[in-house]
C-alpha cells in the first residue's frame, strides 16, 4: 500500500514539495486506525516495482487534462533523462582532464537561436541551478493546465444551462475571483453543484492526503491549492524572492527576506498526483450534475 504525502517546506534554502510512498504492513495500518494508505489507488506494476495510476473514469475535459498533463510531465522527464546523461559524459571528460574551467565551450543553437559562446566553470554554475529553473517553470505549466480543465468544466456547464447570454465572459469572471474557495463558492451557487465540492465534501476526500505548506498543516484541499496560487503568482508576477509579508505568513519556514523561491527537483510529479486526485472529485459532481458521460481510460496512454 502507499502513503501518500504532501508537503511544501524549507530545507537549505529550498521550497521543497515531497512525496513519500513506504509500503506499509497490515499490522502497521491496524495501529493506525485503518487509515487509507492509497487513497488514488494507485496499482503496483510488478511485485517490488513501481506504482501507477489506475484507469480513470474521465470526461471529455479531465481526458484533455491528463493529456496535457502526460505532455508536461514527458518534456520534464525527457529534459532531466537527457541532462542527466550529458553531466555524466562531461564529468567524465572534466576527470579525464580533457575539461578544465577556462575550456571554450560553443553551443549552436541555429537555425534561429544563433551561438552561444561560453567556457566550462561558467556552464557548470549554470547547471547548478538548471534543475530548480526548470522545475519552477514545470510547476507553472501544471497549475495552468489545472485552471485550464476547471475553466473548461464551467465554461461546457454555462453553455449547457442556455440561460447565460455571455458564458465565456461568466466563466472568466468566475476564474478571476481572488482566492480559490471563492472560485468553488461561485460555481456552486451558479451551477447549482451542491454540496459536492463544499469544503466539507472536499476536506473529507482528501482526508487521508497530508499536505502542508511551509510549517503549516493543510486539511483543505482548496486551502492547499490557494497556497500553490500565492507561490505562483510570486514567481511570475513578483521578483521570485521571499519578501516581509511571505516570512510573516509562515514563520514556522525560517525563510529569510529576499531568498531565492525555487523548488526542488521531482515536485511535478507528486503535484500532478494532487491535481489527479482533485479533477477525480470535480469530474464527478460536474457530471452528475450535467449528465456528462465518462469513460474509463488507461492515463498512461493518453498521449
């Protein structure tokens, strides 16, 4: 069985998102008060082997999120496949003594990229930091195809009630509310969901996924997903760096005014295993509300 674990903290000056997937005994889940260890359950490949997602019953839409959500994640793997294979091939050369700090590196880029010309100290510094850059901007594509998949869920429900004249202008209006409880409070009332997506219904689902932020424990999936918003819009919209105000909402982090935000190699994943969870719980009351058909459908395939 798994345990499924998420949570964002500091450690060396990192923001940190860690998944955590021990196989626990029976005897241990006993002494636990029957606590559900997989609450996606996820199917083990082999004995000893890794864990997948099961089939997953999927509108039109959650297909399309998983589609993309394979895309992002297949960029991110083939990058950090590739990569991992270069820096052994230039450790190698560096230990063999054929790469020195003041070697003349070249790198074409063309046909419309030009050439950069650099030297080896200064491409490993570079490298250094690459992995967290590259995750940053892999947490920013998986949140995006996250409002993507909610924006069309309301946006297919306006078009079917018939009765608003404007439902693009609805839906954006409904995706621009400043916090994320808001956005689920607006689709409630104007949809009609129901208790469905409450904070009740959802807390309940995902009572058996730790999340935390920082210090702080989550219990609300959608408080979890707010905190996800505010370190994204850090990232885009301000200079990417931990201010006065960020230190003071978690000061249980020993964050520092103007560190680096960035995040740790490996996140997307476990964040896409959030996202999965959540967009299960959504498809569901959206479509038992609208009467949309899902199909059961093999993720890993959906490419």
């Amino acid at each position: 069985m798994l345990k499924l674990k998420l949570s964002l903290f500091n450690y060396c000056g990192l923001v940190i998102f860690r998944f955590c997937n021990p196989i626990a005994t029976q005897e241990r889940m006993k002494s636990e008060n029957n606590r559900n260890d997989n609450p996606l359950k996820m199917q083990q490949l082999e004995e000893g082997g890794l864990f997948v997602l099961p089939d997953q019953l999927c509108s039109s839409r959650r297909a399309d999120f998983f589609r993309r959500g394979n895309i992002i994640i297949g960029f991110y793997t083939t990058v950090a496949m590739t990569s991992k294979h270069g820096h052994d091939l230039l450790t190698k050369h560096e230990t063999e003594g054929k790469l020195k700090p003041d070697t003349q590196i070249k790198i074409d880029m063309n046909p419309d990229g030009g050439i950069i010309l650099t030297n080896y100290g200064l491409f490993k510094k570079q490298y250094t930091v690459a992995g967290r850059h590259l995750t940053n901007q892999v947490f920013l594509m998986l949140y995006g195809n996250f409002e993507a998949y909610f924006s069309d869920l309301v946006l297919d429900a306006l078009i079917q009630m018939g009765s608003i004249s404007n439902p693009i202008k609805s839906t954006i209006t409904i995706m621009t509310a400043s916090k994320w409880r808001a956005k689920f409070d607006r689709i409630n009332q104007k949809l009609g969901i129901g208790k469905q997506l409450g904070r009740a219904a959802l807390i309940s689902k995902f009572k058996d996924v730790e999340m935390g932020f920082l210090g702080d424990l989550c219990q609300d999936p959608v408080d979890f997903l707010e905190k996800m918003a505010d370190f994204r819009h850090r990232l885009v919209h301000s200079s990417g760096r931990v201010d006065q105000d960020f230190k003071a909402t978690y000061p249980k982090a020993g964050l520092s005014v103007g560190q680096i935000l960035s995040l740790p190699f490996g996140l997307p994943i476990p964040l896409q295993l959030f996202y999965s969870h959540l967009t299960d719980i959504m498809d569901q009351a959206f479509a038992k509300k609208f009467g949309w058909n899902r199909k059961l459908l093999s993720i890993q395939q959906l490419t």
